[in-house]
C-alpha cells in the first residue's frame, strides 16, 4: 500500500521535458527564481514544499531533469545539508522552505552556516505581501529572525527585483568572508510576472570586500618568518575556504615552519605530513598548543582566535609577535591584538608571501624543531586499551585504516568530534564536515547527505554520536530515498558523553542528565528506515561490521558500543592557558584540579 | 562620559538597513546612548549619528562591525574637535507672573535660544548646543520649573576645512 502510494505522488522521469522559457516573455516570479539558480549554477536543491512556496514548486515540477529537489524529513536538514554540499564541493548550496515553521526550522542552520563561514542561499516562502504584519496563517518575520544569523537577507517586494536579488545573495554567500543569504519570497510575488532577464553583474556599492594583503604588510611577515626561530602556522578554515592548500604547503616546506591546523582548518595541510604538528585548542596536541605557548611567532591565516583556541587571552603566545592574515577586518584584533594585521584572502595572500620569499635554503630551526619533536614523542595522542571493550580512539583508527583517510568525513558534535579530529587523517580541503563554531548537534547526517550528493564518487563517513543521531536522524530516509551512499558510524557510549566529561572533571562526577534511559535499538531502525544496521559490541566484532558495511552500497548504519567513562584527553579546560594543557592520566601528567567552569 | 564616542554611520537607504544598524549593538552587546537617522542630500544614503561608550578596543571592533554591514558605506569616528556637534532641546517652563516672564527671556537672551510657543503660565523654548551646554542651559530654567523636556540625540558635522579628517580608525581593508 505505501509502496503504491509512494509511486503514485513521485515523479515521473520519462515526462516529456518543456523546453526552456525564452527570456523575452513574461515569467511568473517561481519560474524566475529557478531560472536565477540554474544560472548561477546551482541544479540542486534540498527542500521541503509548503503553502507560501507552492507556486515554485508548481514550477519546479514542470522542470524535472534541469534542477535536482531532494526532498528532506525535516527543514534543518535542507540546511545542514546544503552546508555539507557547499563545504565539500566549494560551490554554494541552496534549501527552499516554507513559511512561517518551515523558515523557522531553518534558523539553526543559518547560524550554523554564519559561524563557520559557509555559503549558502536559503530561499523561504513568506505570506503574500497585504498579509505580511497581519498575524496570517504560517507567518514569521522571518527577515527580522535571521538578520543576526545571515550574512545578509532579503524581503521579495516586487518581482522585477527578484533577478537582481538572487544575482546579489549568490555574490554575497560565495564572496568576501562566505556565510548564508536567505532570501524571504512572498507568495503573490512568486505569482506575479515580469520579463526575465539575468543581470551580468552585481551593484553593491557599499561591499568591497579585499583580496590582496598590503604589499607591505605582507612582505613584513615573510621577513618574521624567515627570521624567527621558533615560529608557527596557525591555520583555518579560511584556507580551506580559498582553496589555499598548495600554497600553504609550499610556504610551510620554503620556511620549514611547523604547521597546526584549527578544528575548522584540517585538511588544509595534509595530515601525517613531517611539518604538521596536529589541531591545535582544548583538544589539540600537546606539541601544537605548547608551540603556540613558547612561540616567537605566530602566523593565523584564515582562522579567527577563537576561544577554543585561545584559552586564557592573557597567557595566549604571550611571547609572540602575531601576524593574522583574515579576509574579514572585523576578525582582526577581535580577541587577540595582532601585530602584522594583512586583510585578504588567504590563498591570494599565501601566494603574495611565496612571490617575495627570500632565496636560498630553508631556516633550520633546529633548536625548535628538537624541542617540538620532543614535545611530540613524549606527548602523543595517547589512550589504554582495555580488554572486551572497543575504546572509540582505536574505532577512529580502524576507520582511518578502512577508508585510508580518503573519505570525505563529518561529524556531529561532543567526544566522538573531537576522537575524529585527534584520530581521523584528513588528507584534503573540503574532506572534514563538522560544526565547529555553533556546536550544532544533528549537522552531520544531513551535512553527509549533502556532502555525498555533492561528491558521489567519493565514501562519506559520518562519525556521530548516540545522542547526536538521534537530533536528525530522520534524514536516513532521505538518504535511502536518494540513493546515497553513506557510511553512518554511531560512537554509541550510552551517554551525553561531552558533557558527562565535563561534570566528571568539573561537577564532581555529579551527572545531571546525561543518560538517556532509553534508546532505540539503532540495527532495528535502520532497517526501518530501508537502510542496512550492524553492530560491533566487542574488539572482535569490530573488524568484520566495518568491512561488511564499507563493502555494502547505500545507507549502512553501524553501531558501535564503546566504553562509557571515556573521556577526551590532551584538555585545557576552559579558559586555561595553554601550558596547563591536562594529559591522559595515565600519560604522565598530573589529574586536573577541580575548577570553575569558565 | 568617559570614552563617549559619536559614530557617523553613511548607510544606503533602503528597507531594513537601520535595524541591522541597531540590531549589531545589541546583539553584541554595545551601547547606543542616543540615535539620530535622516535622510543625506543623496535620497539614496541615509546618515545615521549615534553615540556609544566602550574602550578604544570596543570601539574599534564597533567600527569594523558596522563597515562589514553590506549596506554600510563609510563609518567615521566624529569624537574629536575637528568636528562640531549638536542637539536639538525643546522645553517647556512655567511663568506666571512677569518676573518669571522676565527671567525666561534674559536666560533665552543669554544663551541664544528662542521662544517657540507661549501660553498664559508657560513658554516652550527651543535650543540646539553640544550636549553639555544643553545640560547647562536646563539648570538655568529648573528653578522656574520645567513642565516638560525633550532632546534629540546629537548630531555631527565635520569642521569646514576639515571634512576629509575624522577618521581616527583608518580602514584595515574593506569589507567581509
């Protein structure tokens, strides 16, 4: 019966296609909208219909074959995962939603998108125009809701505007310091016609947003770098987001410079590699975060001194001279007084420090390098196994082993995001989805569904947790829908497992609300949802659960039980400084102290 | 006050654009102390004068938050001498009597200000001053009693001769 019913409301494939309108007849303000997006490039949407964004939908039916709609289970699905189509792909991701709840469901994944700087346009249906401040059905300000968490957005009031206006959100989303556009469409707009003509440019007089560095500024920090002993990249997701890698990894082997890689940053320089150091920040490598602490130097390019970074802002590199190269002026000497400030892209102003390096062989920095090599073998990324139990840094290692660090990765957010940061190798830009400045639990199904529509031939891992699957697990039927391939991998600990860490080192051990009493039994509902479920309790299992479900096509789900009182180790806690960095116990170092949450 | 800023705002003047202004204060947790928006001699711009409170830090993130606004052409700090500020003061005082009448118009003639409108027992006067000097000026009438006060919030202007200086904070680069 429901097979029956799902056949009958689909769509048809072999329906005769209309051919493309001719620019010079009228167009409904619908038709329009979709007409601006296949010009910009984008053929595929996530989304979810609603009352106020029918007329487009009535649009989007008679252009099948020209724009791909992947309809979600809910709209901040369509959001996340147009962020993981946008982050993986470099090109901007789109969602359209309805009115009022639908364009509220969006909210968490603007602000998502804002933090982390990710381009994209969501397109939201709105009440028609004379009913817009009456309290109509389905209505949200929407456009008042969102203004602190878009980078800009826009109210359709006339539709001989709506060319211009989609023209502007796609330059605004991609250009400048990349973030979320929503674009508010009333319903009688999207009803009304006018010629359609794409404009070949956009007239923002007031956005002139910088490439280049200052010459000057930028020959200035080459000079530190080549002269200074103990210097360090602290680098971002600003990197990733130009497309610097290359030039970052040239730069780094020129000057022999160690590199640490932010949260947002990794992949940008490959991990493994002899110059990389590992992420830095609350749960970064002992060697990263006291080479940021005993630095003369620090070069942050494309990354923003985030308090996760920083730690405590008075011992943060208190002996180093900063250059912070950032595309957004408002970055610099936001949290940390910079003294090189170069405004530009990061991948334009790597290739300005490659044009002006100095010639001859690369400094030695031996004294530097003894010291972080020290850092490094005395200090590593360390964990004890125990018997019967799988310890979720040796799952993060087999699946490293299983996908040879070529997947595209993502995350949601707590242990399990920071085990895959510490242990999973990226190798790539644009390889690593997680949430790094919201925070945002449930981003990583749907952010996977975007990332694996994006890049089919690629394996999308998504590492989560038992708590943060349960956020927006009903993607899975999106997934199995679409026919993706997606590799789901709950680190299932049976807890909030971040925050029973923090309320064993910091309340404690006072857990206030971080069991869950019940969960569904994670095999069984995969396959409800048409998808394969597999489970590894024990080391043993582990190996044949992760060969059978890479080796199987489509959605796999596999559960992993892992130890529960596992917490995440090197930490600083926050608002520490960075040389009271807190080991594995067993690693040498002393316990923490108990303290104040900051 | 201390660490007073008055911060001229050239933003282009369409829907919206003035709550994204105000709405950066408080969503990042800055002041406005006072607000003046009008429309410039192009239609197209609107200036926004507001002052704000904070350490030369605040004040610079401030700054570079309102110039990464889209719509946000220019932001210029008029916190120094080479500009000259304004408010606007309209104020109603009684007086009964003719020595009372008397004292409003030696105070009115001493500081420059005017009657507006009059009724039997009371006057409305109007003055525009630097704020200060409007704070003197109602010490002056309090004891003849105020029935009523209102103040715009300041406006600013650069000094003739001087209309390209004021930016105390020069742009790091343009916008994100």
């Amino acid at each position: 019966m429901s097979s029956a019913r799902a056949t009958a409301l689909s769509s048809n494939p072999n329906e005769p296609q209309p051919a493309p309108a001719s620019p010079a007849e009228p167009m409904r303000g619908a038709r329009i909208l979709l007409e601006c997006l296949l010009e910009e490039g984008a053929d595929t949407i996530f989304g979810y219909p609603g009352g106020a964004i029918l007329h487009v939908y009535d649009e989007l039916a008679k252009m099948r074959g020209r724009i791909r709609h992947v309809l979600v289970r809910h709209e901040q699905g369509a959001v996340h995962a147009a962020e993981g189509y946008a982050r993986s792909s470099g090109r901007v991701g789109v969602a359209m939603v309805t009115s009022g709840p639908g364009a509220t469901n969006t909210i968490t994944g603007l602000a998502n998108a804002y933090m982390d700087s990710t381009p994209i346009v969501v397109i939201s249906g709105q009440v028609a125009t004379h009913l817009i401040g009456n309290d109509a059905f389905q209505e949200a300000d929407i456009v008042g809701i969102t203004r602190p968490c878009t980078k800009y957005n826009y109210l359709v009031r006339d539709v001989h505007e709506l060319a211009v206006i989609v023209k502007e959100a796609f330059y605004l989303a991609r250009s400048g310091r990349p973030g979320p556009v929503l674009i508010d469409l009333p319903k009688d707009v999207s009803a009304q016609s006018c010629a359609f003509s794409y404009p070949s440019r956009v007239d923002l007089p007031s956005y002139r947003p910088s490439t280049l560095g200052h010459p000057l500024q930028v020959r200035r920090a080459v000079e530190l770098m080549a002269k200074t002993e103990k210097a360090v990249l602290y680098v971002g997701g600003g990197v990733v987001a130009s497309n610097g890698s290359a030039a970052l990894l040239t730069l780094a082997e020129r000057l022999n410079l160690p590199v640490t890689p932010t949260l947002m940053g990794l992949g940008c320089f490959p991990s493994g590699h002899e110059l990389c150091l590992g992420m830095l920040g609350m749960h970064g490598t002992y060697a990263a975060n006291m080479a940021m602490a005993k630095a003369d130097l620090v070069v942050a390019i494309g990354a923003r001194f985030d308090d996760r970074v920083t730690g405590k802002l008075e011992e943060f590199a208190k002996h180093a001279t900063i250059v912070h190269v950032d595309i957004d002026p408002a970055s610099v000497n936001k949290n940390v007084k910079v003294d090189v400030p170069i405004v530009g892209d990061a991948k334009s102003v790597l290739e300005q420090m490659l044009e002006v390096l100095p010639e001859g062989p690369a400094p030695g920095r031996d004294a530097w390098w003894n010291t972080l090599r020290t850092w490094q073998r005395d200090f590593p990324l360390s964990y004890r196994d125990e018997p019967g139990v799988i310890k979720p840094q040796a799952l993060m290692r087999a699946l490293a082993a299983i996908t040879r660090g070529e997947a595209i990765c993502a995350t949601d957010v707590g242990q399990h995001q920071m085990w895959a940061a510490q242990y999973y190798p990226v190798r790539h830009g644009r390889s690593w989805l997680t949430s790094g400045g919201l925070g945002t639990m449930g981003y990583g199904l749907p952010a996977a569904m975007g990332a694996a529509l994006a890049k089919p031939h690629r394996t999308v891992l998504l590492v989560t947790g038992d708590g943060s699957f349960q956020m927006t697990l009903q993607e899975l039927a999106t997934c199995v829908a679409e026919n993706l391939d997606v590799k789901v991998v709950i680190m299932n600990n049976g807890c909030l497992g971040m925050v029973r860490q923090w309320q064993e080192l910091f309340y404690s051990r006072r857990y206030s609300e971080v069991g869950m009493k019940f969960f569904p039994d994670f095999v069984k509902l995969a396959e409800a949802y048409g998808a394969k479920g597999l489970r590894a309790t024990k080391p043993e299992e582990l190996s044949a659960v992760l060969e059978e479900g890479f080796a199987t096509r489509g959605v796999v789900v596999m559960d992993v039980i892992v130890s529960e009182e596992e917490n995440v180790y090197p930490m600083i806690p926050a608002g520490a400084a960075h040389y009271e960095i807190v080991m594995a116990p067993d690693a040498g170092a002393a316990p923490p102290e108990p303290r104040d949450l900051a | 006050m201390k660490n007073r800023h008055v911060l001229s705002v050239l933003v282009e003047n369409r829907f919206g654009e003035l709550a994204r202004v105000v709405g950066l204060f408080s969503g990042r947790g800055f002041n406005i102390d006072s607000l003046a928006v009008n429309v410039t001699l192009d239609p197209a711009f609107s200036r926004v004068v507001l002052t704000t409170r904070g350490n030369e830090a605040i004040v610079e993130q401030i700054v570079k938050q309102l110039r990464k606004l889209i719509r946000v052409q220019k932001v210029v700090d008029m916190s120094d001498d080479r500009s000259i500020e304004r408010e606007l003061c309209l104020v109603t005082v009684q007086a009964a009597g003719a020595r009372a009448r008397q004292e409003v118009e030696r105070i009115v003639a001493l500081t420059g200000a005017r009657i507006i409108a009059y009724a039997p027992a009371a006057f409305t006067v109007e003055t525009s001053a630097a704020s200060q000097e409007i704070d003197q000026f109602l010490e002056l009438l309090r004891p003849l009693g105020i029935r009523d006060m209102v103040r715009s919030a300041p406006i600013a202007i650069a000094r003739p001769g001087t209309e390209a200086a004021g930016e105390s904070i020069p742009p790091l680069g343009g916008v994100a």
